[in-house]
C-alpha cells in the first residue's frame, strides 16, 4: 500500500488520542513519501503515552505540515521520494508497524547504498522543521543534579576530572542534611513553575521521601518489575531457535500489564517505566546503567526543567547468564566501582542537559554524597576555579537555581 491510498480505517487499531491525530491529518498524510511517513507514524501511533512536550512537537511538526502548499511538499519530500524501495517494503504493514518498517527500510537503504541520501534528506527536513515551527520558550532555566558516591566512606580518585574546566569546584562543604536540603530545592522549584512531568527524581536505590509534584522514578520502585522481566527474558532464552532478534521483538511488545503494572494509576509514566527496562541494555540488572539511561530518556523526551539524580552502588559484574537469572544468591555492592560508574554518569547528564533548548543558560550540580566535595556549573559561577568557602547545599542550590 501507498500512502495515497490511506482510509481512517487504516488507523482503527491506534490509541484513541493517536487515532484521531492521524485522521485529522490523513489528507496531509497521503501526499507524504512512503521512505518518510511510518517515521512520522512511529512518533504518532504513541501519541497518547507522549509527555506533554513530546505531544507539543507533534502537534507543531503535523500543523507545518498541513500548511505545506504542493509545491512546498515537493520541495520538502522530493530527496525522500527519489529513494528506492524494495516490494516487500510496500507490502508490509508500515501503518500499524511503522517502528519495524524504518528498521527494515534502515537495513535495506544500507545495502543498497541509499542510507547516505536519506541522512541527507532527514537533515534537511529537520532544519526545514525548525525554522517552521521552532520550540517554546523555557519558563524557567534547566537545572540538572547529579548526586554520586552512596555508600563510600572515602576515595583517593580524582572526581569531576571532565567537569571541572567548566564550574566552580568546592573542597568544603557541610555535608549535613544535603540530599534533603537538595530535594528541598527541586520541589520548590516544581512549585514555582508547575507543569506535568517538568521536574523529576531519579534514584539509584530506594527513593527517599519527596514531594508529589515531582516525578519520581527508582530501581528498587520497579524490583517486582525488573524481576518479572528477567524471568520472561530467561524462558525466551531457552526456546530452541530464540535469537536476539526474536528475543527483542517479543520484548518490545510487551505491555505494562504483562510485567505487573496491573493497575496503571499513570499510563504515560508506566510505558515509560516499562520502555527503560526493555529498550535500555543493562537497566534491568545494573542500577548504576539504569539511571544513566533513565537519565537520558527523561532529558531526550520530557526535556525536564528540573532533574536532581541519585546514583546507588551496584551489583558488582558476573557473567550474564548468572545476572539474567539471579543464580549466585546474595547480590555483592561495589561502592567504589559504581562511583566511578556515576562520575561519569554526571558528566553524560551534562552533555545532553547542554544539548537542549536554552543550554547556555541552564545550571548543574554534581555532589559527592555524605562528602564536602561538589562542583557547580552555572552563567553566574566562574570556570574552572576552586572555592573553599563553607557553605551548605542549601546556600550552593542558591547560587545556580536562578
């Protein structure tokens, strides 16, 4: 099928709020490329368990789009439309599989030395994008905190090694008190600019208590779910001719319900919670990678305001199989090496915080937990200098949460 041929019908099988994007625009949709629609149509058989910026980009992309006159989508599609694809690609079903479909067109456009063209056309289309419907503006600056070490008495290493050219390095700090005084800060910014899904807490370990207002998401919070996937992962593995291809595929369609989220009092945040234990690798058994991947993931698709991160010591590495299926017993920490782990872990959390709309504006924080170590980053604090002044985290929250 081409999408000239699309009919409402053809969408019967979306969520609700999907659906009824997709026939709104159907018209618009029938004059698009097939080597370009199922990427649009993965973006919208989701609508409904998009977070509210994601939703917002959506609903810009398919405005300019409908607005496109015909000679603006020849202009904007022709590179798309002079790809070639294979029949198979036109008889599969792009509309109710769109993710599929761009994998095996991905693979396809490689072997035939096309990928090149449609990187190129994809680029091009992006930049057309932004200059037709460009981002909100932010309500407030991002703030990002990463707060690293639990669990580790003291440590010889050389911390923030690639952060520290950017902030203010500080050698004494009172340690009293901080991640609440931290988390203090984050709700009253949650407060102050209130929006759904706009300032998160992610932990490592078990989440302490914080306010409602703030998204929360933490490894011990999902146990019973990480367990349930594990199991589900083992009985696939056993299967004669399971491969890793197969494995992924069952794993990708499953649902909240079928890993115990039973009663989804937050759609939108179960699939989310679900979509970091299945398309991340390691998020299911290492604590440390699950929170730099959900780290990720909250920046890439909610674009937090507020982000305040608590690494845990991990489980120290085993071979797979024994990870997969818990056989050794007991799990054994590794605090040191798990620190390491979230040194680094900070710095990503930077690097893509930077990446989003207003980077040259926002502020960041990496403390060393229980420790009178931090570095702050901030348009106010000076670059790579130390600061031996004794302050709280309080008073240090203060000085880049402007």
């Amino acid at each position: 099928m081409q999408p000239r041929d699309l009919k409402a019908e053809h969408f019967a099988a979306y969520p609700p709020e999907a659906r009824r994007e997709a026939t709104a625009h159907l018209a618009m949709f029938r004059q698009l490329p097939l080597s370009f629609i199922p990427s649009l149509l993965r973006e919208v058989i989701e609508y409904d368990y998009k977070f509210p910026v994601e939703r917002k980009a959506i609903d810009r992309e398919l405005a300019s789009l409908s607005a496109l006159s015909e000679a603006q989508v020849e202009e904007w599609f022709g590179e798309f439309a002079g790809l070639s694809l294979a029949s198979s690609l036109e008889e599969f079903d792009w509309v109710n599989q769109p993710a599929q479909f761009v994998e095996q067109q991905s693979a396809y456009l490689w072997s035939t030395h096309q990928l090149d063209a449609f990187r190129k056309a994809a680029t091009d289309y992006g930049e057309r994008l932004n200059l037709a419907a460009p981002p909100e503006p932010l309500p407030t600056p991002r703030l990002g905190i990463a707060v690293i070490g639990q669990g580790v008495t003291s440590f010889d290493g050389h911390l923030f090694r690639n952060l520290r050219k950017y902030g203010t390095y500080f050698s004494q700090l009172k340690p009293d008190n901080g991640l609440e005084q931290l988390l203090a800060g984050v709700e009253n910014r949650a407060r102050t600019n209130p929006a759904p899904y706009a300032h998160w807490y992610i932990d490592g370990g078990q989440a302490v208590a914080h306010s409602e207002s703030v998204t929360c998401v933490s490894y011990r919070g999902l146990d019973q779910v990480r367990t349930t996937l594990l199991k589900k992962m083992q009985a696939q593995i056993s299967r004669p001719g399971m491969g890793p291809e197969e494995l992924r595929t069952y794993i990708a369609r499953l649902t909240p319900a079928d890993v115990g989220m039973e009663e989804p009092s937050d759609p939108v945040l179960d699939r989310f919670q679900l979509k970091l234990l299945t398309e991340g690798s390691g998020t299911q058994i290492f604590s440390t990678t699950f929170v730099q991947w959900t780290t990720r993931e909250v920046l890439r698709r909610a674009q937090a305001l507020t982000l305040i991160v608590r690494f845990a010591p991990r489980q120290r590495q085993r071979p797979m199989n024994e990870l997969l299926s818990n056989t050794h017993g007991d799990t054994e920490l590794d605090a040191a090496g798990s620190l390491v782990d979230a040194d680094m872990g900070a710095y990503y959390h930077w690097i893509n915080q930077q990446r989003l709309a207003g980077g040259d504006r926002s502020s960041f924080i990496v403390w060393f937990e229980a420790h009178g170590q931090a570095i702050a980053i901030g348009p106010t604090l000076p670059r790579g200098t130390e600061s031996g002044s004794s302050i709280d985290l309080a008073r240090l929250f203060s000085l880049v949460a402007v």
